[in-house]
C-alpha cells in the first residue's frame, strides 16, 4: 500500500517524451486454462507502439501465463493475439521472434554451454546465414556476416553494462549479470516488442537501478516494452501504462497514477474485504 | 575471433601432423589395421558428438545407420554390382532419408523420445540384416567387394590408413566450421534452453532434425568405407552393443568437444587391444567406464585435462 501510494508519480515525472503510438499488440478475450484452472480468463488489452506497457499483480494473477500465450510458448485456449497487425495467435515463438518479438525470462534461460558473447549473438540468429552447407564450407560471405554479428554482440554487451564479461563462460556469471544478458541477447534480434519477465527479480537496489536505465535507454530507442515486475517503484517510474491483473482477469488499467488509486487494485494487494 | 580461429587451426594442425607421422611407430599391418578401425570409429562420433555433445539429443542406435551404410555397399556393389562409390552415395541418400522420416515428428517432442525412437531403429536394422539372409547373409555376415573408383583399386592397410586419415581429417573440420556458425550456435542453444533459443528465432525442431540427419550420415558413409577396407561385414557392427559403445566413446572423450570425440574413439578402440584378457567382460568393462565419466568427470576427458591447462581454452 505504502508502497503504491508512495510512488504515485506526479504528472511531471511521468514519462510524456514518448508520444503514444497506434497499438502494436492487441490481446482479444484471451483465455488460457490448465486443467480445468483458468489461469487467463477472457483477457482484452492493447498495447500502443513505443510504449513501456507493465502487467502488474499478486503472486498468482496470471502474469506469466499471459507472457507465455504472447509469445507462443502456451497456447491460447480462446481469444486472439494480434501483433503488429497480424493475427499471431498460437504462432511458434520462433515465427514471432521473425515478426519482432523477442522477451526475457522470470527464471532465467541462459545458454550455459557457451560464452557471454555468444550467447548473444544466438539473439542474431534471425540476421545470419543459419544454413549448413556455407557453415559447413565457411563461406566467405557467412564468415564476415559472423565477424560483424561478433562486434554488434559485442556492443550490445556495453550497451547493459556487460563489458567485463565479453569473453566469460556464462556459468561463471553473477546472477544479476545474466539478468542483462538475458536482455542483451533480446535485443540482438532487433525486436520491435520486448516482453521482460520480473527483470528486477533478485537484484540489489544498485543492480536495479541499472536494470532501469537498461530500460529507459531500450524504450527510448523506439522499442515497445511490456514489463512484469513486482519492484513498484520501478514501474510506477518508468510505465507509460499498466494493466493489472487478479485471478486471470483484468482489474485496472491507466496510467500508473490511476491504477495506483484504483481501489480495487489496493484490495488486490492488501487482500482487504471489498 | 582471432582465438577461436586460432584454437581450431592449432588443433586442426596437430591432429594433421598425428596422422601424418602416426605410420613411422605402425611398423606392421596389426598395428595399421588397429590405427584405420580407430578413424572409422572417430568419424562416426565426431558427427555423434554434433548431436549428442553440441546439440543435446542422444541416439542409441548410430551403429544402425552405419550397418545401413556398410550393407548398401555390400549389396549394392557384391550382388547388383554398382560402382562402389554409387552404392557409397545410395546408402548415404537412403540414411539421410530414413533419419529425416523417423526425426521429422519425434524431434518435435521433448525429452527422450528420439533415444527411445533411435533404439528401436537400431533394432530394427539389426534384425533385418540377420534375417534377409538371401541378401546380407545373416548373422554369418557378408563378403564385400574391394572399393574401385576410376579404375584404381584399394588395397591393403598403407593405403586404407591414409583414406581414412584424410576422412578423419575432413570430417574433424567440417565439424569444427559447422560448430563456430550461425547454425552451430543455434545447435548449442538448443542444448542450452530450447525456449530461449526459440524466443530469438531459433526453429529448434528444424535443427534438430538436420543435426541427426548430417550425424547420421556421417555413419553412413564410414560404414560403406568400412565395408570395403573390413570385407567382410556382420550384423554386429549395427547392433545395440556397438550404438552404446560409440555413445561411451563421446562421453568418454568429452562432449561438445570434436577433440574429445576423436580422443575418445581412439582409446575406447585401443583398450580393447591391450586388454584381451577382459575380452568375455568387454560391455562390463565399456559400461564401467561410461558410469566412472559421468562420475568422475563428466565434462568428459580432453575438457578435464584441458581444464588442468593454465591457459584454459575449449578444444
């Protein structure tokens, strides 16, 4: 509560640099039930092109559920999801990631059989020649592609402040390390949307911080964002909009100062009888 | 960059000077004969350690696709008498195929379904060839024919050992290309997190399927040369037996290392060599050293001791 209050940001701090754009995602009655559980129910959100969109909610409300049915990795047991204006629904992950999407993870997923740097060039797999025979044979024009990969990966590493850990194995890095790894391999896909999964989970205040600016720097670079995070204080800053979400379904939606005076989202976190 | 390429020119390099020099200590045709079965088994689990080491899939029954291939030679050239490097591409062609058919839906799944699916094709194969007798002679095995190309004929164990030196060779750089690109890291990335690898375009059931077929083939192709060199080829070099014994020689050695594939084969073929009296206990023995690995080192052998190195770089 204090904590929801507490960063009611005024209307000079919120983010207006960025001029809401035509809706880049559109979720349409989404459902999604694991045996027989409803863990999205009948789910209707837009989210505006150049946007930092949160999803907020209690342990349990589905947030994870609706990432992965964006993604792909689940499929919708109704509804749609539209995407860039195309109807994307129960689409792989690979052929959206082909269509501009690209996301982080809540428990991360890093290739640990391979370096920091290449874990985020696999993220420019969609830009290179993935065929076997010129990797077979090295073909020239594949080896330069893969030299410049190299370099950009590289850069991308500095851009989250990974620099240290340019030729590092992955599992000898710290946690919150990763965390911007995971984002710098997202990012090596060029995404138009990039979901981030609790990004701020399990760091420290300064980590945080960092996570924060990685952030601010992608949106401003014209990326949409969809956020899921429980650190309040980070997405009542840097949210243009927030849904929140309780039991599946949709409780609030606004800017961040509407969603945090909305009753119904204080009950939701408080617990409070309605 | 420049210490990839480095690595893999260095060990390339080596690997070249050993085959090159190996035939001055060969100083008779045991001894040839021992060197030219470690190639052939090198081959094959170089390409098996592409999916099992780098990809992350395990087959149970390579020893099929490579009886696959050795019997095509055999039939091919000894009963309808083909060109034995037709009957060589046939038998490859018809692999790749029947690995393509079998992975196409099971690579879809996850889990251990393609071991399960890869055990019953070894199986399979191996109860073919036992019971087409008309055709492969059953469990007594076949005569195959000598490998002519262009009129020359090959012969003798000088002139196998430096065919299958250079196959190895070839083989050992294909790999170490198809590893450092776009496709080897999507590879990788499968084994690492199939849904991360997704998430940035990866088509994971795509590379899996390729990785299998290209391993596949691999065998294949050692078969059919082994058919020729061996001339005589039983049913048991497709058997269970033999799949589990190349998969130890990819542990053993260390997986995703193309290094410790070769490192592998050659002394898992070795051992046998020098420990005749083990003879009657020899799937004790291989068994014992496929669990002692995965206790006690199971990075495999040339990434431990490579681990001992100061400057430590992946072979």
């Amino acid at each position: 509560m204090t904590m929801l209050t507490a960063q009611k940001p005024s209307s000079d701090a919120a983010p207006v640099a960025r001029r809401a754009g035509p809706p880049l995602l559109r979720v349409e009655n989404l459902s999604r039930e694991f045996g027989g559980v409803l863990a999205i129910g009948d789910l209707s959100f837009t989210v505006a092109a150049g946007d930092i969109h949160s999803i907020i909610g209690p342990n349990g409300a589905g947030k994870t559920t609706l990432f992965n049915l964006v993604t792909g990795v689940y499929k919708p047991s109704g509804g749609r999801v539209l995407f860039d204006g195309a109807d994307v629904s129960g689409q792989a992950p690979y052929k959206l990631a082909a269509r501009g999407m690209s996301r982080s993870f809540q428990n991360l997923q890093i290739f640990f059989n391979m370096t920091a740097l290449e874990n985020v060039m696999v993220g420019r797999h969609l830009h290179l020649d993935t065929r076997l025979l010129p990797a077979l044979f090295r073909f020239p024009s594949l080896v330069r592609k893969d030299s410049e990969a190299r370099d950009r990966a590289a850069q991308l590493m500095a851009d989250v402040g990974l620099s240290r850990y340019l030729g590092a194995d992955a599992d000898s890095m710290p946690y919150g390390a990763l965390k911007r790894l995971e984002i710098a391999r997202a990012l090596a896909s060029e995404p138009k949307m990039l979901l981030l999964d609790e990004p701020a989970a399990g760091l420290n205040a300064t980590e945080s911080r960092e996570i924060d600016a990685v952030i601010k720097t992608v949106a401003a670079s014209g990326v949409t964002i969809i956020l899921v995070e429980h650190d309040m204080k980070m997405v009542m800053g840097i949210s243009d909009h927030i849904t929140a979400l309780n039991h599946g379904r949709k409780l609030a939606e606004g800017t961040p100062a509407e969603v945090a005076a909305n009753p119904d989202v204080i009950a939701a976190y408080l617990g409070a009888a309605p | 960059m420049n210490r990839i390429l480095h690595g893999r020119l260095t060990g390339l390099a080596v690997l070249g000077a050993i085959i090159a020099v190996l035939p001055v200590f060969l100083t008779n045709n045991f001894y040839l004969d021992v060197a030219i079965l470690a190639g052939f088994n090198a081959v094959v689990c170089v390409g098996l350690n592409l999916l099992i080491g780098y990809a992350g899939q395990i087959s149970l029954g390579h020893a099929g696709f490579f009886g696959i291939g050795a019997y095509a030679s055999g039939v091919l050239v000894g009963v309808y008498g083909w060109p034995p490097i037709a009957a060589l591409l046939a038998g490859a062609v018809f692999v790749g195929v029947l690995a393509f058919a079998v992975a196409k839906p099971i690579l879809r799944l996850k889990g251990h379904y393609l071991a399960m699916a890869t055990l019953g094709i070894g199986i399979i194969v191996s109860i073919v060839l036992r019971t087409e007798s008309g055709l492969t002679g059953g469990p007594d095995g076949m005569m195959v024919e000598p490998f002519k190309i262009f009129g020359v004929e090959l012969y003798g164990e000088k002139v196998w050992y430096w065919v299958v030196g250079v196959l190895l060779f070839v083989v050992v750089w294909l790999s170490l290309n198809l590893i450092d690109s776009p496709m080897g890291r999507a590879l990788r990335a499968v084994h690492g997190s199939e849904v991360a690898a997704e998430v940035v375009g990866v088509d994971t059931a795509r590379f899996k399927v390729m990785v299998f077929v290209l391993s596949a083939v691999f065998a294949s192709v050692a078969g059919s040369l082994f058919a020729h060199y061996a001339g005589l080829i039983t049913p048991a070099k497709a058997d269970f037996f033999k799949s589990i014994e190349l998969v130890t020689m990819v542990v053993f050695g260390g997986m995703a290392s193309t290094f410790g594939a070769v490192v592998g084969a050659v002394v898992l073929t070795l051992l046998p060599q020098a420990l005749t009296v083990f003879q009657d206990y020899q799937q004790i023995v291989l068994g014992a050293i496929l669990m002692a690995t995965m206790v006690f080192m199971p990075k495999g052998l040339l990434p431990t001791l490579a681990g001992f190195l100061p400057s430590r770089r992946r072979a």
